[in-house]
C-alpha cells in the first residue's frame, strides 16, 4: 500500500464520495468522522464506514482512476462554451433567487423564454 496524501486531490475526492453515500441500513449520510480510509492500492481505495445513527459498519471499495482525460459531451457549440467558461459560479443567491421566482410565476414558459428560442 501507498501512503496516502491528505492533501491530494484523490484523497478530497474519496472523502467526497463518501459524504453522498447513505447507510445501506437507515440511509442516513456518512459525515466526515463516520469515514476511515484503511488504505490504498493503485487506483482502489478501501474504506470504512460506519454509521452514526444505527452503528452499521460497512466497508466500501472506491476505484479513482488518476491523470485521464474527461470527455465532455454537450450540445452547445464551441462559442457557448467558451462563454461559459467565463462566467461566475452560481450561488446560493442565485438558486434563491430562481427559487422566488418560480414561486410566484404563473406565467407560461414558452412565452418568458420566447427570446432565447427565435435566438438559436
């Protein structure tokens, strides 16, 4: 086995995994104390989990393929990606924001989006 890098970005991604992964028993989600990476070998991460509200333990084989390309598949064309790209991060504002929104609309969205539509 390998030592682990706590600093890596493997390391932060297996840790990540794992706080999306509930309980097989009562699905509650793992939080990070509820989570101890055993060990390491190549790309295979062995972990144990062990839940806070019923106390099942489980271990959890992880694979994480390192240093390979993703291959992005999208509709949008080159110009729209690149736009993107260069826009902010949304926040929480704006998932509110949207949120207030979509309470109160009582419109039709064929109509609100009409714009974007004859755009294309």
């Amino acid at each position: 086995m390998r030592k682990m890098d706590k600093n890596s970005r493997e390391y932060q991604f297996v840790r990540q995994l794992i706080a999306n992964i509930k309980c097989v028993i009562c699905s509650h989600k793992y939080g990070d104390n509820d989570v101890f990476i055993m060990g390491r070998q190549d790309d295979v991460w062995m972990l144990m989990v062990s839940c806070p509200h019923c106390q099942t333990q489980g271990i959890i084989l992880a694979m994480v393929k390192e240093d390979e390309q993703v291959e992005v598949i999208t509709d949008l064309t080159p110009e729209e990606l690149e736009k993107i790209e260069h826009m902010p991060a949304i926040d929480i504002d704006d998932v509110l924001d949207v949120h207030r929104f979509l309470r109160d609309f009582h419109g039709d969205f064929r109509e609100l989006f009409k714009e974007d539509l004859h755009r294309t």
